[in-house]
C-alpha cells in the first residue's frame, strides 16, 4: 500500500514564524509514518518557498527543520513547485500571511487539499474587528470594544475610549495573533502608547475592555460534524500572557480539564461550535473564552491554526478526549480531503 503524501509548510512572513517552525517540528516527530510519506517546504522571512528535508520515518532526537538562520538559498523552489497529485497540504503557518486565508487561495488556486479552515474563514477569523461584528449578530457574548482606524482623530479616539471603556483597557492589531502587538494600558498615556504598538503591526486596531478572568480554551474538529472538547484553562504566573510570555519564558502553565462548573463548560462548548459554525470554520480551531468571578462568559478569539507544539493546548485538549496527537493528525488529514472534494464538486 503506498503512503499518503503529507505536505508540511512552515516558517512564514509574520512576526509569528518561530511557533510555526516549534509547531512543524512536533508534528514530523508525531506523524504516523506507516500511513505518510512527510514533504517539508519552508517559507523563509522574506517569502521565498525552500524545498527541505523529506521523512519516510520519525527524524532522531537531533535532526532539526530549516530555519531563517540555516536556510539554503540553492534549495528555492517557484511556490508552485509544491505541488503533486493526491498530496495533502498541512499549512502550519500563523498569522498574516499563512492564517489569513492568503495561502489558503493559494492552494486552492492549485487544487490541493489543505489542512484548516478555508479562505473567507480564515480571513474573518483572523480579523478581530470582523470576528466581534460576526459574532455580536448571532448573539455570541463578548467584552465591549470599539475600534480606531490608522488616521482616524487619535486623541478623539482616547476620549471615546474613555468614555465607553473602564481601565485596564487592552489594545489589539486587527490582524495578529500569538499575542503579537497586543498591550494592556492602565491610563490615557499608556492607552496612547498602546495604540502607537498595535500600529506597527496593523493600520485597524481593536481597544477593548479588560476584564480580570480566567483564560479557558475549547478544541473544535470536524467539518459537519463539529466535535468539541471539554474546556482546559490557560494558568498563568504573570499578569498578562503576552508573546514572551507565552513562547520564550513559558510562564504559564495549563490545567485540563479545566476545574469549571459543568453547567459553564456546557455554555462554553455551545458558544465555540456556535461561533465556528457562524465563522464558516471546517477542519480545527481553538475558541478562547474569558470566564469572570461572577461566572460571566465572554468569547475573546477563534483560533484557525493553534499552535501544534507538543505542549500547545489545541493537541493535548483532544488527548484529554482520548484522541491522541497521531490520531489527530489522521483526522485533520481526512477532514481536508473530504472539503477538498466538496470545494471541487461545486465546481461542477
């Protein structure tokens, strides 16, 4: 019987390329090679496709990806090179430029099965500000917000702030995850500054309210039919878990099932099949939630490719259901071509 051949692209443009590249090196040790022949392309900073490595079976403990630091440039393909009959595309990139619903077009562009949301998903999703409007009018609860556009009267923004919002206020690239950009300000000069950061990174900025709550995630699989997980709690041992936090100090720590009242995590696993379905989603995401003291829920993101290191919370809320991480990559891979094949069969 010949294997699968499984297309893993890494790395990427965004400022979120080193989880990515965290994520597909879990994943090429998890794969199960009995059923896969595994293809890596890596994506380089500046956007070029470099043809790496190819596994037959599970690489040794030493064996590393390629990097931005170890690139070969005599290895750069045409983007188009990737392509090959009946593989499936497992994108592992976060961010802009890979989570975005960009290279989600691309692919379907080359008619290959991908692994994910597609590309009005993954671009609503992505868009914090289109995810808010989305979800507010199928009734989902969230934090009250309020956005500021790149040119727009920024001091006339500060008093909006001001008056719709309370401090702490949080303040949030449209188009980032991971944490990138976002900063908590406690008063008008830090909500100024606040601002000033997400610019870099976006020209459309969400400020929204800061609540103190715990951080609980639910898993979502499926494509009809949407499964969840019982929810897992983010623990963390700073105050805000932002991208340092999260991926280089590792200051976190994660609890699952997370210890919540049966009744909320019912509420919670409604509220994420509810928000994906109404987000178009297929394949996987990770819905965030903010619980408060008072028990109130608030969604905070839907997450169309978590993180997929072996300690992300995405892969080990699926274990905590029995479904471990090769299994869970099988799956992923059946759930695409089954939506490849009813893309295509639209078409017709």
């Amino acid at each position: 019987m010949s294997k699968q051949t499984l297309i893993l692209l890494y790395g990427g443009r965004s400022a979120e390329r080193e989880v990515s590249v965290l994520s597909a090196e879990s994943i090429i040790r998890a794969v199960d090679y009995h059923q896969f022949l595994v293809k890596t392309y890596f994506i380089t900073q500046s956007g070029d496709f470099i043809q790496t490595q190819i596994f037959s079976e599970t690489p040794g403990p030493d064996e590393k990806l390629m990097t931005n630091e170890t690139v070969i440039p005599a290895q750069k393909v045409a983007p188009s090179a990737i392509y090959q009959t009946d593989a499936v595309v497992f994108p592992v990139l976060h961010g802009p430029m890979g989570e975005d619903g960009s290279v989600q077009g691309f692919l379907e562009v080359l008619r290959l099965p991908y692994v994910g949301t597609n590309v009005l998903t993954s671009a609503g999703a992505m868009d914090k500000i289109v995810t808010k409007q989305i979800l507010e009018s199928f009734g989902i609860p969230q934090v009250a917000y309020m956005a500021y556009f790149e040119g727009d009267d920024l001091e006339k923004a500060i008093n909006q702030a001001e008056e719709k919002l309370s401090y702490p206020i949080f303040v949030k690239p449209a188009n980032m995850g991971s944490s990138v950009g976002i900063s908590r300000a406690a008063n008008r000069e830090e909500l100024r500054q606040a601002i000033g950061l997400a610019l870099k990174y976006d020209s459309r900025i969400l400020i929204e309210q800061g609540v103190t709550a715990r951080e609980i995630e639910v898993g979502l699989l499926g494509n009809r039919a949407i499964k969840t997980t019982l929810p897992g709690e983010v623990v963390k041992d700073v105050a805000f878990y932002d991208y340092e936090a999260k991926y280089i100090d590792n200051k976190i720590s994660m609890a699952i099932p997370a210890q919540v009242d049966g009744r909320i995590a019912e509420k919670m696993r409604h509220y994420a099949a509810k928000a994906f379905r109404a987000l178009g989603g297929c394949g996987l995401s990770r819905c965030d939630f903010f619980l408060t003291e008072d028990n109130q829920i608030y969604l905070n993101e839907l997450n169309t490719m978590p993180g997929f290191t072996q300690w992300s919370m995405y892969p080990l809320l699926w274990e905590n259901m029995g479904l471990n991480y090769t299994d869970l990559i099988s799956e992923l891979v059946r759930l695409a071509q089954e939506m490849f094949h009813k893309r295509e069969d639209h078409l017709f």
